[in-house]
C-alpha cells in the first residue's frame, strides 16, 4: 500500500515567507547603495577638498613668489635712482602702487609697490598737517564734522597729555565706553590702531563695497616728514590743500619720465604756505608696502599677501608687517 504525506502550506513555504524573504532582500539592497553612495560622495568631496587646497598653497606660493620680485625691484629701483641713462627693458618698477603682472608658466602674479614716503604718517601729524587727514576723510565720502573728531582724535590719541582737542578724545571719553580702555598717549604702531580711535569705524578705514577706504594712504613706517609728490597716490595728493586732480594727474603722468620735473615744479608751486611745507620729492624711501596677490590660470579669485619692508644699510630686508591671506 502507498501512502501520500499531504504538506501544509505553512510547511511547504507559502507566499507570505517569500513575500518576507524578497523584502528582506530590497532592505540590505538598500542599505548597500546608501553605503555605497555615501562612501562615494565622502570620496568626492575629499578628493575635491585635496584639489582645493594645492590650488590654494601654489597660490600662496605664487604671491610669494610676487613679494620676492618686488623686494628685487625695489632693491634694483633703490640702485638705479641716480643714473641718468638706462637700457629700454631694464627700467626699474614705480613703487606708487602701479600693478604688475607677472606670468609664471600658465598662473601669474600681479604685485604692486608702494613707496611709505608718499602717504600721510600717523605719527608726524600735527595741529597744522591734520588737514590733510582730514582732506582725505572728506574725499572718501566722511562728512566735514566727522573728520573733524577724528582728525582731532587722533591727534589726542598720540599726544603724551590728557587734554583733549576741540573734537577730540582722551581717556575720560574711552573710559565712558560699553567696554573701556585708556587713550594710548604714545605713537601708532599699525594704522589698523585706527579702529580704537573715536569716530573711525571699519567703514571708514578698509571700505565698505561701494567707497574706497583710507587705509591704503596711511602709514606709521615712513620716516619721511613730508609727502613724497614722486610716489605719492592721487587720493593723497588730492588730499593736500590747494591741489587739483588736473595737477595730481599731471604728477602721475610724469613719472613715466622720472627726470621730468615740470609737474612737480607746477604741483608745489600751485601750494600755498604753510601747505606747501608738507610736501617734497625726495629720492625713494626706506620702507615700502607690497601688495603680491598669486592666481591659477584664469581663476578671477587669488590668494592675497601684504606686506611692509625695511631696507636697512647694505640692502638688508627686514619685515615690518606680513599678512596672508588679506
């Protein structure tokens, strides 16, 4: 006799295990591609983050590279101040802030030299030259009784006594401040110092997108006591009283021909005393401000460095202020 064992569906694997068995399956799919996707975005964005940051140190090395070329141009301009004839190719760079451009393979660097001795010195100011300060605060957009307390503030800030000037500031005003301090009564030692003096406001001293700041045209390193015309930017000159942009532009066409002196000659005529005291045109400088930006083939954005050197006896270099990236 044959017998016939009959298998319950449960026993036999009904659809409701299969069912179960291919949602399990779609699950730890699932989990997979997450896994694989995530594991290949963090790949991605490591390999980009690598690629960003070699960008990022050439150009670095490339601006760089910029400041060395200018410490070299300023040393050969230094040099060569005095000779009368010089080889077309082999003329020295301007140190008054003309950029240039310097291919280095398919990047490039732009840099500019700007000599100290043509901006307005924080620490030589006095009652009599703070109008240039002021000149160059009104130029830039500050309204007249701005400037004038912090014309005056700044005169304070530097001064050794505690009184202060009709608009100015000494320690009884800071000292009335939300956070207090004391009025320094000693020389600038950076024009970003600026900041802590009343009335002056990051607007005013670096620019807010719409207007240039002031503070490209001042300086607490230059040892010159008057502005030197040869070097000297346009804001400045403009910031001299009694001076036209058709003289300032006079002065900076001149210097493509550093033996023509008729603009300089017209310039300081055109100054009336006591005015005309502060300003001269000397030979060049000592200390120089150099600004060495580096880029990556067309890219528009650089990496940025300031600098300000000392060239001390010899030709010796030494830094006063470095910042990268600015």
């Amino acid at each position: 006799m044959t017998y016939v064992t009959l298998l319950s569906p449960s026993r036999a694997g009904g659809p409701e295990e299969s069912g179960i068995a291919l949602l399990m399956v779609l699950w730890v799919l699932t989990v997979l591609m997450v896994i694989v996707l995530s594991f290949s975005y963090m790949t991605r964005t490591e390999t980009q983050a690598a690629v960003a940051f070699q960008q990022g140190v050439e150009k670095k090395f490339l601006a760089e590279a910029g400041v060395e070329r200018a410490i070299m141009e300023i040393i050969y301009a230094r040099m060569n101040q005095n000779i009368q004839i010089i080889a077309d190719g082999n003329e020295p760079w301007r140190t008054d802030g003309t950029p240039y451009t310097v291919a280095a393979g398919n990047n490039h660097f732009s840099v500019s030299i700007t000599d100290e001795s043509g901006k307005i010195n924080l620490n030589t100011l006095t009652d009599a030259s703070g109008i240039i300060l002021k000149d160059l605060l009104m130029n830039s957009g500050v309204q007249e009784a701005e400037a004038d307390i912090i014309v005056d503030s700044v005169l304070d800030w530097k001064d050794a006594d505690d009184l202060a000037r009709l608009h100015g500031a000494e320690s009884d005003y800071y000292q009335s401040l939300a956070n207090p301090y004391k009025a320094k009564n000693a020389n600038f030692e950076t024009p970003e110092e600026l900041l802590l003096v009343r009335g002056m406001t990051p607007a005013i001293l670096y620019g807010d997108g719409t207007k240039k700041g002031i503070m490209d045209f001042l300086t607490v390193n230059s040892k010159a006591g008057q502005i030197n015309l040869k070097v000297a930017p346009k804001e400045v000159l403009l910031a001299v009283p009694g001076a036209t942009p058709e003289l300032a532009d006079a002065i900076i066409d001149s210097r493509q021909d550093p033996k023509d002196m008729a603009a300089v000659q017209a310039f300081t005529a055109s100054i009336k005393p006591p005015f005309n005291s502060f300003i001269g045109a000397g030979a060049l400088g000592d200390t120089f401000s150099i600004e060495s930006s580096g880029y990556k083939g067309d890219e528009k954005g650089g990496f940025t460095i300031k600098a300000t050197v000392v060239i001390d006896g010899n030709n010796k270099i030494r830094y006063a202020y470095y910042k990268g990236p600015a």
